[in-house]
C-alpha cells in the first residue's frame, strides 16, 4: 500500500513538473532585449570627456578616393596615399600637387630628402617630391603585405604584415637584416599580427620602434635587430589595449610621447614616453563604428593628423587650452 502511495506521489509530481515546463517553453514570452552571451562595448566606448584634452579643428577633404597612407614632412606639408596615387597639401589645406601611381600605395613616408617611399603590396617604390617616378624596389616576398615604412638616415625599415617581420635595408636597396623573428634565446617573442595592422616608426633619438599588435605592446630595437626595451598592456581599460590585434597605427612626437588609434574600438590616445597613459585625443563616438585604418601624423606645432578612411577626410586635433 506504502509502496503504491509512493509511486502515485512520484507520477503526480512528474506531472506537474511537465505541465510547468511545458506552460514556459510554449506560453512564456522571451526577452529578445537581452543576450548575455553578448560583446557590450557600450560601456567601453563611453569615456570620461576630462580625458580628451585635445578638438577637432580642421578637415582635409582629398581628391583620392581609397585613402590609406598619411605623412608629414619637415616643411609640415601633409602627403596622403591611396588606390590611384599621392596627394600633397600644405599644412592649412591648400593641395600643392599629386601624382598617380600604377597600383594602391598602401603606405607612405617621406625621408628628410624629400624622396617618397611608396609601399605596396609586395614591394616599394620611390618618387621624386614633383613625383617622377625614380625606383622600383624587388619584392620582398609573394606573401609580403607591406603596411609602414620608415627611413632614418641610410637605413629603411619595411614592416612586412604577411611574414610578420621587419626587413632592414640601405637607401640602395640591399637588405640588411630581418628584425623580430621569434628568438627565445635572445628574449625576443616574435610578432603576432592577426590582421594586417602593423605599423613602425623612429624615436626622437633614432631607435626603431614597432607595434607588435597581437601583443597589444610596443618594442624598441636596434638596427642590428636586438630587442632593447618594450612596453604594453593588454587591457579592456582606456589604459590598455584591446582586440585581436591593437594598436593599429601610431606616430611619434618630439617629447618621446606615443599617439595610437585603435580599431574595434574607435579611439586616439597618447602614451607618456614611459609607456604610462596621458590622454585621449579622441574617443569613439568621433568615428563611424567599424572605422579601420587611422592612420596618424603630427607635425611641429604637435597638430596631430588621422587619415579617417570611412569619411575620406584627413581630420586635424589640436590641444585644448588650459584654463
């Protein structure tokens, strides 16, 4: 009897159970307002306006269309590159010249010289400052994605996206030297580039510095490609950085301070020479969302120039006065 009363109670129960499970899966109504399986980045492209120390306060709006690379000269005139050849302008905006190029330049630097170093895919090219064409380098590899080149003196550095590499070459052409292939013994943690975001350029003091993206960090080498020192954070915080493979661009300015954009979440800062965070030039909500490739320059008056590919425009920063 015990026994059946038992087994009636587990039926009933069981019912029950079934009745509720079924009411909520055909009767209930989902919050489709909600996922938390989801990225929020909300929180994190909200900042604190106390940070942004610097407006907005030009536009450069270029005849080129596909704009990728973006330099200042000595002269402060501003060079732009893209998917049909090179731009110039002086530093209020006025556009001095340009020329056309066989292919996209994906990046852009001018040498004390004047000659202009043209990455493309695979190779680089030279050009005079009236844009006569002067050299075509040899590929540096099939796989080669050239993405930032840098000259100091008789020294070129090409940052090599595909092989994840820096070649050092002479102003001749002959290469030197392959900079920050993985070398434990030498305390040199090769790159990790899961995009092709990699950037170089050339310290107040001539030392080399290159962005190892998927690091989050910075690394300064010698010429002879030995690893001196390196900074970073991998951080979801204004401090750090984020993403897959950040920070995507930067530029040097004549205090030894680092300017950095970002992509995923859209933001220009700058860093103390030390690594340490300073400020924010800029923070996402000055950029459409998905906005790639903020390309950076700063010129004498420490102006400080973002080729924004989205709006195809060259937008100029400049510090905020102190009250």
């Amino acid at each position: 009897m015990n026994r059946k009363i038992i087994i009636s109670g587990a039926l009933i129960l069981l019912l029950v159970v079934v009745v509720f499970m079924g009411w909520d899966l055909f009767f209930s109504k989902p919050d489709n307002r909600i996922n938390p399986y989801a990225y929020q980045m909300d929180s994190l492209k909200s900042c604190d306006t106390s940070m942004v120390r610097y407006a907005e306060t030009q536009q450069i709006k270029p005849g080129l269309q596909g704009i990728h690379g973006l330099v200042v000269d000595k002269s402060d005139h501003i060079y732009i590159s893209g998917d049909t050849g090179v731009e110039l302008f002086d530093q209020s905006g006025m556009r001095l010249g340009g020329f056309t190029t066989g292919e996209s330049a994906q990046c852009i630097h001018v040498a004390s010289n004047g000659l202009i170093y043209l990455g493309m895919r695979d190779h680089l090219e030279i050009y005079s400052i009236s844009g006569e064409f002067l050299k075509r380098w040899k590929s540096c590899d099939d796989h080669a994605i050239i993405t930032s080149i840098a000259v100091n003196g008789n020294d070129v550095y090409i940052a090599d996206a595909g092989n994840k590499i820096v070649y050092h070459y002479n102003t001749a052409g002959n290469l030197l030297s392959r900079i920050g292939q993985k070398d434990p013994e030498r305390g040199i943690p090769g790159f990790v580039i899961p995009s092709p975001y990699f950037d170089l350029g050339i310290g107040r003091n001539g030392e080399l510095w290159v962005v190892n993206p998927g690091r989050h960090s910075f690394e300064q080498y010698n010429p002879d490609g030995e690893l001196n020192s390196s900074w970073g954070k991998a951080s979801m915080s204004i401090e750090g950085f984020c993403g897959c493979c950040n920070p995507s661009h930067f530029a040097l300015r004549s205090d030894g301070s680092f300017v950095t954009s970002e992509k995923g979440l859209e933001r220009i800062k700058i860093y103390k020479p030390n690594g340490d965070f300073s400020c924010l030039v800029a923070g996402s909500g000055a950029f459409v969302e998905g906005t790639n490739g903020l390309d950076l320059a700063v010129d004498s008056k420490g102006r400080i120039l973002v080729l924004d590919p989205e709006k195809n425009q060259i937008r100029i920063f400049t510090e905020k006065m102190k009250n």
